[in-house]
C-alpha cells in the first residue's frame, strides 16, 4: 500500500475525500475522474487492501466498462464486508471511494460522458492519459 494519504482511502465515500487527495497533486475532477478508469483493470485482494474482488468482467482489458458498470448496475452495500463494499451481485465490486464517482453530481456527469466514449482514450485529455501511465508505475512501485 502506499503511504498513509497519499492515495484516497477506499472505504472513505465522500466525493470530497477525492478531491482533497487528488487534489494536492493538481487533479481537477475530470483528472480524477480519468484516472479511476484504472480500476478496469486488476482487482482488489483482501490480503492487500482488504477488498476483494474485481471491478469488471474483464480485468485484463483497459476499457471504459468500469464508468459503463457504475451508472448502470444496481449496487448494493455489502454489510457483512470489511471494509464495507458493493456488489452488483453479478460477480464485480466496488469500493465506496468508487461509489464516489456516481454519488456526487459533477463526477456523476464525468463519469457519463467518458462511459458513453468509443474509444476511452478519445475522450481522455493528452495530460490525463500520460499522467495514468506515470501514475500507474508509481502505484506499482509504492505497494
Ligand atoms: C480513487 C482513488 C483510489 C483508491 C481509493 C484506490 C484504491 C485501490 C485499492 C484499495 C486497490 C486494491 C489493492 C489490492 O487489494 O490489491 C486498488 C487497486 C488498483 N488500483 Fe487503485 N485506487 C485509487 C486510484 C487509482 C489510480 C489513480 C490508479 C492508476 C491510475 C489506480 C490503479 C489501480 C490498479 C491498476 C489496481 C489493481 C492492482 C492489482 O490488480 O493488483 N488506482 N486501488
């Protein structure tokens, strides 16, 4: 895991959480929005994070299917879940940082726009999509 704060925390739901952490590093919500599009890819370990499970169907495929989930499942809070998550009772889940993105207005309309794109990449600014993948490596190295 990265170091306490530098990355949200996952259990923590509050769309403001992401903008403060994001925040600090000079992301703008539609950064912010972009670059959780990473978690179409991999998934979550409960020996890591304590989170199980994948975000998609696919997680060896970068596509927009985790925007496309996230508006069009019926989430439901995993109770018994610790941390607390969301299933969408088809095998996928999300972490309440991820719920986030819906939950709030101006992410909500983000996360639309970028769920309806063909192909993910033509809707990504230049600078988000090079900041994934430097973001990316930096992840990797920080866990
Ligand atoms: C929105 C804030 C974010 C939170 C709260 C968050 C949290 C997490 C957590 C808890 C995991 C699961 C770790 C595990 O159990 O193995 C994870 C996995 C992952 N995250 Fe994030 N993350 C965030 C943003 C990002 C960003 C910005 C990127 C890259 C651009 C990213 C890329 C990934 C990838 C690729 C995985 C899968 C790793 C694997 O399959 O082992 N995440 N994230």
């Amino acid at each position: 895991m990265a170091p306490e704060g530098r990355l949200p925390d996952g259990a923590n739901g509050e769309p403001q959480h992401l903008r403060t952490v994001f925040g600090r590093m000079g992301f703008n919500d539609r950064e912010i929005v972009a670059l959780s599009g990473a978690h179409s890819v991999g998934r979550m370990h409960k020996d890591r994070s304590g989170f199980e499970g994948q975000w998609t169907p696919s997680p060896l495929l970068f596509n927009n299917e985790y925007f496309q989930l996230l508006l069009t499942r019926t989430w439901e809070a995993d109770d018994n879940a610790k941390p607390r998550s969301f299933s969408d009772g088809k095998g996928n889940t999300m972490m309440p940082s991820d719920m986030a993105l819906v939950k709030d207005e101006a992410f909500r309309a983000i996360v639309l726009e970028y769920a309806s794109a063909r192909p993910l990449s033509l809707s990504l600014s230049l600078s988000a999509r090079l900041l994934v993948g430097w973001l990316v490596g930096w992840f990797v190295h920080e866990t």
